[in-house]
C-alpha cells in the first residue's frame, strides 16, 4: 500500500508537533510505502533539517507556510471575475451573510455546500491558471471581504470589523489556503498513492481534501487537538471580529474534512467530542490513542522504589498553561505538613514566553520558601529545585522519574498529558488536574483534582506521601493501563486496520489509456504495488533458476520472471 502522509509543521522536520508519532507510524508499517507531503512553519525549522528517513519513505516533498513567492500569476478578467465570485461566496459564509433556516448545530447544510463549492471552485482556479497566490493576496481580496462584512445578515462582530481586522483576516486567510496553489494534486503527486492520511486538521487536511477533489484519493484525518479549540485558546485577546471570522473558517473547513474524509480518528475522548461538536458523523470517528515507546521506562517501572520518598516531582515543557505558580503554592502547603517534602521542577522553557515564566516561577519559589537557617534543611538550601532532563543528575527522562514518589501535573490546559503516561509507564502514583484528556489517561489509576486549587493539590499530594503502600498499588495499576493502552505497538497496529479498511472500501480506480486514447483494462492490477521479495530455498534452485532468482533479489510482481526449461 502506499500511504500519502499530510504534516504541518511537524514530521520529517526535527522540531514540530507529531513528529514523533508519525516516525514511529512510519517506521512500524515497514511494509508500506509512504509518501511525506509536509508544510513548514518557519525558516527556522527548515534550518535545521529533517530527521533520519526508513527506506520505506519514498518521497518528500515541502512547502512553506511562513512565506509566498509571489508567483507571478496575472488573472485575466474573466478569471478575476470567477475569483471575486468564489471568494466572495466563501467570506459570505464567514460573515454569516444571507441568512438561511440554521439547523441544530447552529449551521446550515447549504452554508456547509455554499462553502464547500467556494473552496473547490478556488481550487479549481488554481490549477487552471497556475495558483492564487496573488490574488489571494492582493487589494481586491481584502475589499472582497469588506463587502462580505458589510452585506445584509452578516452577523455583529463581522460588520463591526475595522481595516486592520480585515488586513488580519485576508492574511490568515491567504496562508491557509496556501495549499491551492501547489502542484501536488495530478497523477504523479498525489494522485499515486492510494491513501491520503492528514496528520492534522487545518491546513495539512486541505491538502487532502484537493486530493480526494482532483484525484478521488480517500482521506483520512487524525487530529491530537483539534485547530477549533487550539484558536480559542491561542487567540483569547485577538479582537472580536477576528476571532469571530477565524473560528468560522476553522469551523467549516473542519466540517467538510471531516464530512468528505472516510474515518476521522482522535487521539482521545476529549478532542473526539469537539470533533462531533465540529459535524463529525459519530460512525466515522474512531480513538486512537498516541503510542508511547515503554522501552526506555521499563527499568524504572519493573523496580518501582524511588531515589527518595519525601520528593514530589513535576516533568514538562515549562509555559504558562502548565501552572506552575499553583504547584508552587500548592508546595508551600505540603512543607507545613511534610516539612521534609522537596519539590524537583524537571523542564525546559517553551519559547521566550516560557523563559519568562520560568524566571517568575523561580523568583515566587524564592520568596515562598527563603533560605532556612535552621531546620531538616541546611542553610542556603531551597526544597525547591529547577532542573532539565540531560545533566549530570538527570541524564534521561526515566532518571526523573525514578527521583521522585509522585509525579504532579498542575496544567489548566492540557492535550494528551504526555509526561503523564511517561510516569505511569514507571510505575508512579500521580496527582493531577482535572483537564483535557487527563481523567480518561488516568481511568482510576491516580487522584485528580480541580485545576487552579492549590489546596485541594497539597491535600492529594499529602495523602500519597504519607500512604507508601497506597502509591504502591496506584503506581502498580497505572504501569498496567498504561502498557495496555498507550504503547507504540497498540497504536501502529490500530493505524494498520484502518488503512486495510479504507483501501478494501474505497480503492482508487485509476484508469490507463492505450495509444489510441482507449481504456487499457488490467494495467494496473493491485499486486503490481507489491513488493516480492524472491528467496532461493537452496543453491542448486539458484543456479537453476537463473539471475532472475537470485537469493534476496527484489522483483516486482510484473517483472518478468524467467521459468524453468522444463516448465515452457
């Protein structure tokens, strides 16, 4: 089979999101060809490079998302006219313009058509006249949009618009569909493979969606957040008219992904149910936890004594969603009951944001718990620590866990809590806040609280340190969901069974032309993707056979095998 895997901003590249599950798909199905279509974010991460590629990846090819060359495409007026004309149909849907019978998801079934045929009338622009880069980025867009904004029905936020909300729109909007431009979509792109697999809404799934429009190819998407909530998070003080007209184009886009794609799959309960808010169909949608490699924690958890009994212990990307100011807090309680208790800070900042709330977290960590003249502690020595995976100390992520008796997560906003399975596959009790996925990961395993309490934190992580026989079982029972569940082996062979249903539902069914223009039939049999691998049983079959046979050779299926004298 060959897959067509969809990233942005992530695999082959060194840094970015779903790196690590898509090299570990990739590298799991060795017996599938894949073909990586991946959209960078920024100069930075082409900078530094792609990953180490399986031989199984037969082709890569990337695009920017961070910059447009001008392509130096010049419309003519009847294709400035078909531009204006879908382009406006597209932003009317935005602004709410035209007012239909809503249904009960709050969108109309012919909004979700008005858009779909806007975006593949684009699409089709594009191919005819060679992209829309400049078109999508010039005056007439932006005074296209205005008019949306301004037309009867639109709703509030969209009228109240001002030049600079619009300039802001347009030029997200011209990113986005950055992908219509590209040459991706004929036979010798996309158009060969015999699945497309977006590993990610947005953007990477528009890509998919050409795909399937230019090529029937089938689609699948896999989304770990879904891009609808992450813009209501990211974009809190963006201004109304902004926020309003992004969430609608998310919103939509995500309705037609998910309406045109064969299964949709999420990473856990929690996006699943934003997807159905979005307009997924309940039978498409399947869970598909992330595979986690259980490997370089197995030592830790098949020994689960801790370096030391009185450490709680927080591991992850350092950033103001982690809500480390509460653990800090939430610490200060637990040293007036435990005053042996330390506390180790295990992380790297995210960003310059994450620099900066890492010197806040040090700087409150330093006024809550002052140099101790006296005490269990010796003078200048502060319980709380601030460390990063790699030192002396720690030289690996098993290493820190292995340091501590509970492991915290403190976040007020939360995916699939990574460093949560990572702990639970070293057999560690946790206490963690009640956000994203994080109660169906723990499922009983661990005590969860209300996020932003600190109390009922210092109250959770007490309990465990006094009871070591009940962090015992809760760290014992943890390491066995967490190996049923969220292993890299579970994950792979999940992906696996999906890819077989797709193709066994919707093949692709490619049509080859003889000289004369007639339908060839048979050119193309399924076996003829097939890689043989020939293997001589014996020395004397090799000799007889000739090099056609030779031991290990690969041949391909429609290779013309020499038969056997005997055998004519």
């Amino acid at each position: 089979m060959r897959i067509g895997l969809l990233t942005e901003g992530g695999y082959p590249y060194v840094s970015g999101d779903a790196r690590l599950w898509c090299d570990r798909l990739v590298r799991g199905l060795a017996q599938h060809e894949f073909d990586v279509y991946a959209l960078s974010r920024s100069e930075h991460q082409e900078d530094e490079g792609w990953i180490p590629l399986p031989r199984n990846v037969r082709r890569v090819r990337t695009a920017p998302l961070w910059m447009a060359e001008d392509d130096e495409v010049v419309l003519g007026r009847r294709a400035r006219r078909r531009f204006t004309e879908c382009f406006g149909e597209l932003a009317g849907v935005l602004c709410g313009a035209t007012g239909t019978a809503e249904g009960p998801d709050g969108a109309s079934t012919l909004e979700a058509d008005r858009f779909a045929n806007a975006l593949y009338g684009l699409a089709e622009l594009a191919c005819e006249e060679g992209g829309l880069t400049g078109a999508l980025r010039s005056e007439a867009a932006v005074r296209t949009l205005e008019r949306a904004c301004r037309a009867p029905g639109a709703h509030r936020a969209a009228r109240e618009a001002r030049v600079p909300d619009l300039l802001a729109v347009a030029t997200y909007l011209e990113r986005a569909l950055r992908p219509l431009s590209l040459d991706w979509y004929q036979d010798d792109g996309l158009g060969a493979v015999d699945l497309c697999h977006a590993a990610s809404g947005g953007t990477a799934a528009l890509s998919g969606l050409l795909a399937r429009h230019f090529t029937g190819v089938p689609l699948m998407v896999t989304e770990y957040g879904v891009r609808l909530r992450t813009h209501y998070l990211t974009a809190p003080d963006a201004p109304p008219a902004v926020r309003s007209l992004l969430a609608a184009f998310h919103g939509r886009l995500a309705a037609e992904a998910y309406g045109r794609a064969e299964v949709v799959t999420a990473g856990n309960t929690h996006a699943r149910r934003w997807q159905e808010r979005c307009g997924a169909d309940r039978e498409k949608l399947r869970t598909v936890y992330p595979g986690m490699n259980a490997r370089p924690f197995a030592e830790v958890g098949e020994s689960p004594e801790c370096a030391d009994p009185d450490t709680l212990l927080w591991v992850g990307r350092v950033e103001p969603a982690k809500d480390l100011v509460s653990l800090l807090h939430a610490f200060a309680e637990v040293r007036k009951q435990q005053p042996r208790t330390r506390l180790r800070i295990v992380g790297a900042p995210a960003g310059p944001e994450g620099a900066a709330y890492l010197g806040h977290c040090r700087t409150l960590a330093a006024q809550l718990f002052p140099d101790e003249a006296e005490g269990p502690h010796a003078a200048g020595d502060n319980p709380v620590s601030f460390e990063e995976i790699g030192g002396p100390e720690l030289p690996l992520a098993a290493d820190a866990y292995a340091s501590g008796a509970v492991t915290v997560l403190s976040s007020v906003v939360e995916g699939f809590p990574v460093g949560l399975v990572e702990a639970m596959l070293c057999g560690r009790a946790t206490v963690s806040t009640d956000v994203g996925a994080v109660v169906e990961v723990i499922g009983g395993t661990g005590l969860v609280v209300p996020p932003r309490n600190p109390r009922a934190l210092a109250e959770a992580c007490v309990a465990l340190l006094r009871d070591p026989e009940r962090r015992a079982r809760l760290g014992a029972a943890a390491r066995a969901r967490a190996l049923e569940l969220f292993t890299v082996e579970q994950n792979i062979e999940a992906f696996h069974g999906i890819y077989l249903e797709i193709v066994s539902r919707a093949p692709v069914r490619r049509v080859v032309l003889d000289g004369a223009g007639e339908p060839l039939p048979f050119a193309v049999p399924a076996e003829a993707h097939v890689p043989v691998h020939w293997t001589a049983a014996s020395p004397r079959l090799a000799a007889r056979s000739g090099p056609g046979w030779a031991a290990g050779s690969p041949v391909r299926a429609t290779t013309p095998v020499p038969a056997p004298e005997g055998a004519r």
